[in-house]
C-alpha cells in the first residue's frame, strides 16, 4: 500500500507538515551576520515559536545556517559539517557574503557564489539581514518544504561530482571522508 | 490466559499514556519556559511535532553496535520503571508488576538507563559524549546519596521495601508520607532536581557547553527513541514519587495534578538558576539534601 | 618625560652602536632603526634591564618601491609609560630574520601570521606550516604587488550583476520614478 502513489503522497504531506513546524538550526556563525541571530531566537523574535530551534551538533540539524563570508578555510569544515548532517537537509544562505560576496567581493579568501559549492535552499539578503528578514527566510523556507520543493540535499547527491569538483579547485589537499549517503 | 492478555494489554495502555503525558510536560515546560522569559512559546504541541520529525529522518550513521544500542538501554529502563511503579491505586488498565522488594530494585533500574547510554556515547568516539557521561556518572554519584537516604528512611519508618507497602501505609494512617515524614520528602524532592537534569543541573547535556553532551553523535530515530523513553522515565519517575510521598492516585486526573505540581518544582527552579560545575552539583548534593536525608533517618530510627 | 625618553636614547644608543633613533614624536613614542642581525640582542635588552615587559604589536610593511620589507616591534613599559618601536628592514626578494618567540612566547603567532602573508622567514621557528591561509595557492597576499580583485577573479566564481558597479539607489530611483533628496547625492556614485 505504501508504493501506492496516492498514499505515498498523503505520507508525504504529513511528513513536510512535521518537518515545516520543527526546524532545528545549526547555526554555522562564520561572519558578522551571526550576531544576529541570538535576538532571533530570544524574547523580542523569539523564533522558537514557529518551532525553529537551535540544535547543538549536525547530527541532530535539520538547517546550516551559514550567517556570512566564508573564507576557504572554514569552507572546508562546512562542508564537513553539512555531509555529517542527516538527511533530509536544508541550508540557509544568510546576507549577501553568501549571494555575491557583499562587500568582499574582491577579497582573496572568501568565496563569492556559496550555491556553486553547497545546495542552498533559502537565501536571506541584507547586510546583515536583520530578524525579520531572518524570520521571513524561514517562512520561505517553511514554504518550501510544505510544497516539497526544499530538495536542496537530493541535488547535491545527484550532482555530487560537480559540487565536488567545484569545492577542490579551492581545496587542492582534499582529506575528507567519503560522502555516501 | 484472560488476565495475561489483559495485562499485556494495560502494559501498552500504560505505556503510551506515559509517552503522551511525558511528551506533553516537556512541551508545556518549554511553554511555561518562554513565558517566563517574556516570549510567545511553541505550541504545547511542539515536542510531538520534533518527535514526529525526528522518527521520520533518515539515519546513516554507524559507530558500533553498543551505539544502536543504547537508546534500546534507555527505553528498557525506563519502560522497566514505569512497569514497576504502581500508576492508579484500584485500576485493572494499568496493571503493575511489583513485588516485595521493589523499590530496592528500582533503585538499581533506575541507574541501568544511563549506564547503557555511557556504553553507547563510549563508543561513538566524539569526545564531548564522554564527557558527558562523567559529569553525568559524576552527578548520579551526588544525588544517589540524598535520594537513597531517603529511601532508606520511609523503608526503615514502615518496615517494608514495596512501594504498595508504602502506599497501604498511607491509606492506612490516612496522612501523607510528605507529612509524616517530611526530612524524607525534602531530600527527595531535592535529589529529584539532580535526576530531571534541568538547570542548574544540566551539565550532562549542556547545549552550547558540550554540543548535548552523551546524544551528541545522534540524531534522527535514534534521538527520537531517547525523547520518548526519557519522556516515558518523567512520567514514570513522578508516578513513583506521587506514590511514595502523595498517597498515590485514584483517578488519572488526580495523578495529572499531583504530577505536574511536583513537575513544576524542578522546572521553576531551573528558570531562576544558572549552570553549576560538575563539581560545584556534587557538592550541593552532599549538602542540604544530605543532611535531610541523613535527618529523616534518625527520624525513622527514633520514632 | 622627556628626560626618560633622552635616557632610554641614551642607554640604547651606547650598547647598540646600529641603533638610529628618531625623536621627533609628541607624544610618549621612541623610534630605533637597526640592523636585523641586533633585533633579538636589543628586544632582550629592552625586556630584561629596561622594563619594557609589554610586546604591543609587530607587523609588517611592504615598501615595495625600495625593495624592502620592514619589520616593526612595538613594546611597553608599563612603569614608564612608554613605547618604543624597533624597525629593521629585510631584503624583499629573500626577507629572513631571526626567530624571537623564546623572547615573549606571543611572537609566536604574529610570525606565523607574517609567514603567512608577507613570506617573511623566520630561521628557527617552531609552528605548523599553515595558519590563516589553508590551502594558498597563490603568492603572500599582503605584499602590495599582489592582485586581490584579480586573483579574486581567477580562483573564485562571481554572481554576473554588479561589474558595472552601479549606485543600487539610482537605479532604483530612476526605475520607479523617485527623486533621490539633496543631502543624498553627495553619496551618489
Ligand atoms: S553580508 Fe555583511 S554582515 Fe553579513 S557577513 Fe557579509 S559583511 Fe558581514
């Protein structure tokens, strides 16, 4: 019965309904963008009631936050830190560092395009973005998970020759474990 | 064969009333909790919505097999203690499986739990896990003193180790054990804030500390069967000391008020206390508490 | 305060026959210029019988039209209140100096760092190879003759939109008809 279409989406819609109201966040504070989220999740935005909450390791995340610039070298633990994460997953672009590099966009060490190396879901902009423009990224997101379009993680497993390829023309001395789930 | 079927039955039937009732006081701690801190709150709905979710992620990691292991140790205790522990005073549906000598043994399954995690956080090799399973040994080491003076003491006082026994002498007296012994209930009640391992005594799990500490490698199902046992271990845990101390319940209504009046005492205090040391925990346990407890013993040998 | 900055010159100027000092600062600030050989004799020197405990800063500028690196050590006295600077210069094309990190163990990093980013070597510095720059496949980046915008441009990938570096305001502006006010159009590109 479950192989039925039918009921394979009414599973479905129950499944993004629970997964839209219960978001744990994995906050990856990389650049100046983090400083925001600490009034997004206490009394004045208080995030948790839509349900979103911090998680304290990838294990248990269901959303990378990446709030700013990453360098190359914190490139590399993120995409550590997003392939531990269990499916299914999500990330968060957070400010412009993410989208086209912001006000670093001829800097030596930080990449420009986050979406050429991780499936970004969600792209919050500003510089920083201020709450309600982080709480609106997350109402995005809930939309999108609730129209099962948030699929951010099965791209990167069908295209994970080209995102790999992507992340070592900037990490030359790869050492990270396979990804194979 | 009737009443075997029955109790299989009651057994479910108690079980999932304790994972609902569970469930439901954690999310109207985490309710209470925002509303204290001056915000709006998750519904109280919400550790449902996270359990649902989490039983629904997939699960790709493997570290061994005491690691799958040990949420299994985790549900055993607890489903053990709520098994144990008499729920209603007259009830057929929720059938009991004590014995003399109970509540001895449930002093042993109620640490069986946390070993088993400690072997499977063992194994996961993530170095925060083991730390947490010290602090968490350490903070068992604390409060086990105060909680089984207290013990002790109610079983000195009554000369019977089950807690029917305890019960029977209740009704029997007509006054609850809280009153008539009341250093016991003190240093219960305060070994009860190092066993609910809210704040200030959250240092097993301390989120931004140490990453949640022994649960840390796991997430998805396996987090959903350590949610729903350690809800399960709340209900079971507040059942007994309704039982032992509040002279039981007769209807679950009662049970729901006494319980959450003794669920509120932990969670109140957390709110207004920040995170002790490890050792600075241990030592308010060999404190105050230790002294009633210690206090309730002479009182059960004197009078 | 002048007289213990005349003294400080003093007693430098007569153990270290290199040492060029400028005085010309208002404030509580000594100047030395010396040889990169007498760095580590004249840090001890200041450290160890003169009170200046403190080690502020180093750093490292680029002069690139001199063909020269120059090293510059700031230190305190908290008992003088006074900071003094030792500069040496390197040659650009080979920059190597003496390692100073058994003087305060904080010099540590700051060589690291200018490892890193200028490509100054250190003989007989103890630390691992990469510290900031993981991965760097191009030349020290804080040299002025390196190329950010065109580095940027050949290692990373950039969003097409903003290469004509447009004022976002104008645009704006003259999309939806608005008037941009007076006071802002001093910040008009
Ligand atoms: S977008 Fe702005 S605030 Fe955010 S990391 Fe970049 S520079 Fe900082």
């Amino acid at each position: 019965m479950m192989n039925d279409k039918n009921s394979q989406k009414i599973v479905d819609i129950i499944q993004n309904w629970a997964r839209k109201h219960s978001i744990w966040v994995l906050a990856y504070g990389t650049g100046c963008g983090a400083i925001e989220i600490p009034p997004t999740m206490t009394s004045r935005y208080d995030a948790e009631r839509l349900g979103v909450r911090g998680a304290a390791t990838p294990r248990q995340a269901d959303v990378l936050l990446i709030t700013g610039y990453l360098t190359v070298k914190t490139m590399k633990r993120v995409i550590r830190v997003y392939e531990q994460m269990q499916d299914p997953k999500y990330v968060i672009g957070f400010g412009s560092c993410t989208i086209n590099g912001g006000m670093y966009y001829d800097s030596y060490n930080t990449i420009k395009v986050l979406d050429k190396y991780l499936p970004v879901d969600v792209y919050i902009n500003g510089c920083m973005p201020r709450p309600e423009a982080v709480l609106s990224g997350f109402a995005q997101l809930q939309k999108r998970i609730a129209e099962g379009r948030a699929n951010g993680a099965q791209q990167y497993k069908d295209n994970l020759e080209w995102y790999r390829a992507n992340q070592k023309k900037i990490i030359p001395n790869w050492i990270m474990p396979e990804y194979n789930w | 064969m009737e009443t075997v079927l029955m109790d299989i039955l009651g057994a479910v039937v108690t079980f999932l009333v304790a994972f609902v009732v569970g469930m439901t006081y954690g999310g109207l701690s985490r309710k209470i909790t925002a509303r204290v801190q001056n915000r709006k709150g998750p519904p109280w709905y919400q550790n449902f919505i996270d359990a649902f979710k989490l039983g629904f992620k997939k699960s790709a990691i493997h570290h061994g097999v005491m690691h799958h292991l040990g949420g299994a140790f985790l549900m055993v205790s607890s489903v053990m203690t709520l098994m144990i522990v008499p729920v209603l005073s007259h009830n057929n549906w929720f059938p009991n499986l004590n014995f003399q000598g109970d509540l001895i043994f449930l002093l042993y399954i109620m640490t069986f739990g946390p070993l088993g995690m400690a072997l499977g956080a063992g194994q996961t090799g993530n170095p925060n896990s083991a730390i947490g399973v010290t602090r968490g040994l350490s903070q068992m080491v604390g409060f086990e003193i105060p909680w089984v003076l207290a013990l002790v003491a109610l079983m000195i006082q009554y000369h019977t180790t089950s807690i029917t026994g305890l019960m029977a002498a209740q009704a029997h007296s007509g006054t609850w054990l809280m009153f008539s012994s009341p250093f016991a209930f003190i240093a219960a009640v305060m070994a009860m804030l190092g066993m609910f391992r809210y704040s200030p005594f959250d240092i097993v799990g301390a989120p931004t500390e140490l990453a949640s500490g022994p649960v840390s490698e796991n997430g998805g199902k396996y987090l959903f069967v350590m949610m729903s046992s350690g809800s399960v271990f709340t209900f079971a845990k507040l059942t007994l000391y309704v039982d032992l101390f509040m002279g039981g319940a007769d209807n679950l209504l009662i049970l729901l008020v006494k319980t959450f009046a003794l669920y509120l005492i932990p969670m109140l205090y957390g709110m207004t206390t920040p995170r002790y040391r490890t050792e600075q925990a241990v030592r308010w346990f060999w404190g105050w508490p230790s002294f009633f407890g210690l206090l309730a013993i002479l009182q059960a040998v004197i009078f | 305060m002048k007289e213990i900055k005349e003294n400080i010159i003093q007693r430098i100027k007569a153990n270290f026959a290199d040492a060029a000092e400028k005085n010309d600062f208002k404030d509580n600030r000594v100047d030395f210029s010396v040889k990169k050989e007498t760095i580590p004799s004249i840090l001890f020197y200041l450290k160890d019988e003169m009170g200046f405990i403190h080690l502020s800063h180093i750093s490292c500028v680029d002069w690139l039209e001199e063909g020269e690196l120059e090293v510059v050590f700031i230190v305190w006295s908290p008992k003088d209140k006074i900071k003094v600077f030792v500069r040496t210069r390197l040659d650009r094309d080979n920059p190597v100096m003496d390692n100073v990190d058994m003087i305060w163990r904080q010099a540590n990093t700051y060589e690291r760092e200018m490892r890193e980013m200028f490509g100054v070597q250190f003989t007989g510095l103890v630390a691992p190879e990469e510290f900031l720059l993981e991965d760097w496949q191009g030349p020290p980046p804080f040299r002025r003759d390196f190329d950010t915008a065109a580095y940027a441009e050949k290692t990373f990938w950039h969003r097409p939109g903003r290469e004509d570096a447009q004022d976002v305001r104008e645009t704006i502006a003259n999309r939806d008809g608005e008037e941009i006010p007076d006071f802002a159009k001093k910040y008009s590109r």
